[in-house]
C-alpha cells in the first residue's frame, strides 16, 4: 500500500506538533510526505501533479492544525481545485474510488472540550464530518482519524508518544467503510 501524507500548516516553523509529526513521518521511507504550503508559498496548485499524486497512492490523509473548527484556507482551496468533476466524482470518474482518506488533527483545545457537553458542543468526529462526506462523494473509504488534543500543554513525552502512535495509526488504520 502507498502511503501519502499532505501536510497543510500555514506555518510549519512555528508548528511544534506537525514540524514533530512531519519529522517523524520523513524517517520512513514507504511514506510519502507532501507539504502544500511549501510545494505552494503562492497558493497557485498544479492540479495535474497533485492529481497524479494522489492516483500514485492507495491511502491519503489530510494532516493539520484544526483552523477555526475546519481546514487551513489553502487545503479547503487543494479540495476544490483537485477533486474536479470527471476525475474524482460524476458519472465517468474512477480516480479516487477505492482510495483511503484519512485526518490527521492537531487541537488546541482539550479532549473533553470536544465533547457535546464541552466547550466546543461537537465531538471532532462531528467537526470532521465534511472531510468523511468528501471522502464518501469521491467513492473513497474514510478511516478514523488521528488527534492529539490540548497542545498548548503538551508535555515532550507526550509529543515523543504522539509520534509513535501516529505512525503506528497511519500503518494500521481500518476503513470505516461498509461493505
């Protein structure tokens, strides 16, 4: 299986979470790691190469901050401008059928803030739900995602673990796709 991560943080340097993730993501080798801003400090995509990227892997997941209960503008723009009509959806379109779609999130806020009685009001399984509509309108199979909450409390032992559990999800995950 061919594993692709995009990464979409407006500002990798200041990232303590996803700068960790991605080094951790680089040290193996049957994972490709895909940074749009850096690939796009212009936010012009090149439709056709990230097209051909995403048919070159078999899984995809979407890595980021959460950005006011969403994606970071230049993903949301990646979305719109790549999953176009005949190539990921409509009636002849075949290329992201059967692929594997996945979230990446890192959160400010705490695990019990994202809970329908906490701070929030959502669970994060509720604010991803576009993501998974996405996933289910381009006939791909979305998986659980990944999180790592409360990241302005984050311990370096927690982060270190992070990684580790990052990667093993990324490997292992499970589509929540019925068959």
């Amino acid at each position: 299986m061919k594993i692709m991560v995009i990464i979409t943080h407006p500002n990798m340097e200041t990232s303590r979470v996803n700068k960790a993730w991605r080094e951790e993501l680089q040290k193996h080798g049957e994972i490709t790691v895909h940074e749009l801003y850096a690939a796009y400090p212009d936010e012009k995509i090149d439709v056709a190469r990230e097209q051909q990227l995403v048919e070159s892997h078999d899984r995809i997941i979407f890595q980021y901050p959460l950005y006011w209960y969403s994606t970071p503008p230049l993903l949301k723009k990646w979305f719109d401008e790549v999953l176009l009509y005949g190539w990921a959806y409509g009636s002849d379109a075949s290329k992201t059928a059967g692929k594997e779609i996945g979230v990446a999130i890192s959160t400010y806020g705490t695990e019990a803030s994202y809970q329908s009685t906490g701070f929030n009001r959502f669970t994060l399984q509720e604010i991803l739900r576009p993501v998974e509509a996405l996933a289910h309108f381009i006939s791909a199979d979305y998986l659980p995602h990944f999180a790592l909450n409360d990241t302005s409390n984050l311990t370096d032992e927690r982060l270190a673990q992070s990684k580790k559990d990052y990667i093993q999800h990324i490997l292992g995950v499970k589509s929540l796709a019925v068959r």
